[in-house]
C-alpha cells in the first residue's frame, strides 16, 4: 500500500506533472485479480491524500529547486539523444521494425533484474528484510484475491451463439465483403467496419477479414540482445554453474538443452517471459520464443516442430487453469504427453496445487525473483524427465 502512496506523490507534490487520471494498483495484484474491496482501499487511500491533506492547494513546491532542475535537464538530454539515435535509423517505424526498440526495452529490463538479483537495487521483502509475520489479509477462504467464475466462458459462449443465431447470415457476408474489398483497395475502411458492427460482425469475424488480407503482424520480441556486450550484473558465479550445468545435461542427452517460452492467450504483459528467454539464452539453453497472444495449438505445434526439452507457460491473465490445460492437451495429442511443461504467473496457491496434479512440473509466481534459481530448476525438470539424477540448489 505504501507503494501506492510513492506513485502518486508526483502528481500530488508537482502541479506542472499532474495528470488526469493516475493508476489504481491494489496490494495484491501479484498474487491474483484484486477483489472490488482491494480496489476501493487503493482508491481511498488515494483519496485521503486528496482531501484530507492540503497538497493539492499549493502551486508547484518544486519550482526554482536546482535540484529538480538538474534532473529534468539530464532526462530532457538523454530523451534527445534518444531521438536522434532513432532518427539516424529511419524514424521510429524502422527502430521498431529492426526490433532496436524492442531490445533496448528488454534490455534495461534485464538490468534492472540483474541488479535486484545481486543485490545492487533493494526491493524491500523481495531480496531484503524478508522477515515477516503472516498476514491476516491472506487468511481469508478466497485466498486474498477475486477469483471468476468457471461458468462466465460458457455463459459468454452461449450468448455469442444466440447472437449469431438472431443475425442475418447475408448481411454478415455482404458486410465481411465490403471490410475485405475496403482492406485491398486501400479505401477508408471506418464505413465498412461501421456496416460490420450494425450487422452484427463480431469482433473476431472482423479481425479474421482483415488478417486474410494483410497478414499478422509478428513484432519483434528483443530477446535477441547481445548480452555479452553489456555489463553484466547479477550472481556471475551462479551463471558460470548454470553453463555448465546446462551444457553437461545436453552431452548426456545428446544435444543442448532447448526451451519453448509460450505465452498463451490474449494476456500482452511479455516482461516476465522476455526475461526468462534472455536468461535461458545466457546460460547456454537454445530458445523458442515467439512473443505474445500464442494458442495453445500454435505452442504445442512449435513444441513439436523445434524438438523442445521443456515448455515455459507464461500466464498473468489470470486465465492459467484453461490455457495450461489446453496446452497439455493439445501436446497430448501429438504424442508429447511425456514433455515436461512448467509454468509462471499470478497463479495462486490452490490454483498451483491442481496445476501440479495436471502434470506441471513446477510453478513460479512473482515470488520466485530468482531467475538462476529458476534457471537450475528447469534444468533438474529436463533431467529428471529424462531419467537423469537432479543436480539440487545452485552454491
């Protein structure tokens, strides 16, 4: 909660950085959905600050410090260096497109990790003061967080299938014409979408036409950073045992080690898989990683194609149980049943325990910072899935 309060000292302190709106985090968004009571305690919390101090009544208190000065000045340097770095390569759609924006993303991430993992930068009970009594806000039945119900998927099935049963199919085709005959002529494609929606186009027929006729666009997922040409930050002794580890396990099965990291479903936060592929790539695994809103078909056909030693399922959505289960399903199917699967997001307690009876092989949540540790890990789960002795916790 604390956390909150630092976040909107800013717009609170500063009147020239204030915004219109500002975030909501609740307290136990890493653990699960908050409930709508987390959401309003985060809310009041904010609102105290907002009338029941009298911060807002003054202009900006930073006005004149040398201080604040100097450090907008460094930051306004550095964003034109930026710029023009950017500049020089194109504009922006080509540093997005040659994925250097992409990189430079996943590789200020990768630094700041590294130093939380070598103790550099301090996140309070993360890498530090880890003592603690237990909390009763986690006491309750529910876990502490809001949990859907399994029955909305099917109602919110049945309902798209009522919709479409009360829809013309001909005005739908006439209208799905028009979108795609709009998308290859290069025509304003608002009027025909507009056509679309009155006729009853869903969302996904509308995304489907257009996907037939320019394609999908694929981004660039960064995890390709030289890392070697960076500093290097973090346990440098664990990420030696790690090669060799990873290494050894390869020769005794005959190839290096290969990891699939899939990110099933609509969820698009990518920071935690893009940092789990970076680490891979560091202590010597092979890496599939195709970035985000992958389907559990797509996961399970690349498992398949790239000749994997271990799927990594990466799931903040909230929605892990369906999408991890299909994504065992699906490999099933194909004769990988026996493929070790291990998956990481805001997954509760209970939820990992019925994950594990799946037949996971191990979960990590937003607890499990440690990316060597996690990396040592999946090493034991490929070795063990392999008939090979575990090799136990890193020095």
């Amino acid at each position: 909660m604390q956390r909150i309060v630092l976040e909107m000292l800013a717009v609170a302190l500063s009147k020239r950085a204030r915004a219109r709106a500002i975030q909501l985090p609740a307290w136990n968004e890493a653990m699960g959905l908050p409930r709508p009571w987390d959401q309003q305690w985060a809310l009041r919390i904010q609102q105290v600050m907002a009338f029941e101090t009298d911060l807002l009544e003054y202009g900006d208190i930073f006005d004149g410090s040398p201080v604040i000065a100097a450090k907008v000045a460094e930051l306004v340097e550095g964003a034109r260096r930026e710029i023009d770095n950017v500049e020089a390569q194109g504009g922006i759609i080509a540093a997005i497109e040659s994925g250097y924006i992409k990189r430079e993303l996943v590789g200020s991430h990768m630094s700041r990790l590294r130093a939380i993992e070598s103790g550099e930068l301090k996140i309070i009970g993360l890498n530090c003061f880890h003592e603690t009594a237990e909390s009763p806000l986690t006491a309750g039945s529910d876990g502490a967080i809001m949990k859907s119900d399994p029955a909305a998927e099917r109602q919110q099935i049945e309902r798209l299938q009522e919709h479409r049963r009360q829809r013309s199919d001909a005005d739908v085709r006439a209208a799905l014409q028009g979108l795609a005959d709009a998308a290859r002529s290069g025509d304003n494609i608002m009027p025909s979408s507009i056509r679309c929606a009155l006729a009853g186009v869903t969302t996904g027929e509308w995304g489907d036409s257009l996907r037939a006729v320019f394609g999908e666009f694929r981004p660039p997922t960064g995890v390709d950073i030289a890392i070697d040409s960076r500093e290097v930050l973090g346990r440098k002794d664990q990420v030696t045992e790690l090669r060799e580890r990873v290494g050894r396990t390869g020769n005794a099965l005959g190839r290096p080690l290969k990891i699939l990291v899939g990110k099933p479903g609509l969820d698009g936060h990518s920071n935690g898989a893009e940092q789990v592929a970076v680490k891979a790539r560091d202590v010597g695994f092979e890496v599939v990683y195709d970035g985000i809103r992958l389907t559990p078909q797509q996961i399970a056909q690349a498992a398949q194609e790239e000749g994997v030693h271990v799927v990594g399922l990466s799931i903040l959505s909230g929605s892990h149980m369906e999408l991890v289960g299909s994504v065992l399903q699906e490999l099933g199917a194909r004769d990988l049943a026996a493929l070790p699967v291990v998956a990481g997001g805001i997954i509760p307690p209970a939820d990992a325990e019925r994950l594990l009876a799946l037949g996971v092989r191990a979960i990590y949540t937003p607890k499990d910072f440690n990316l060597n540790a996690i990396m040592g890990d999946i090493v034991d789960v490929v070795r063990e899935s392999n008939g090979l002795e575990r090799l136990g916790s890193l020095s």
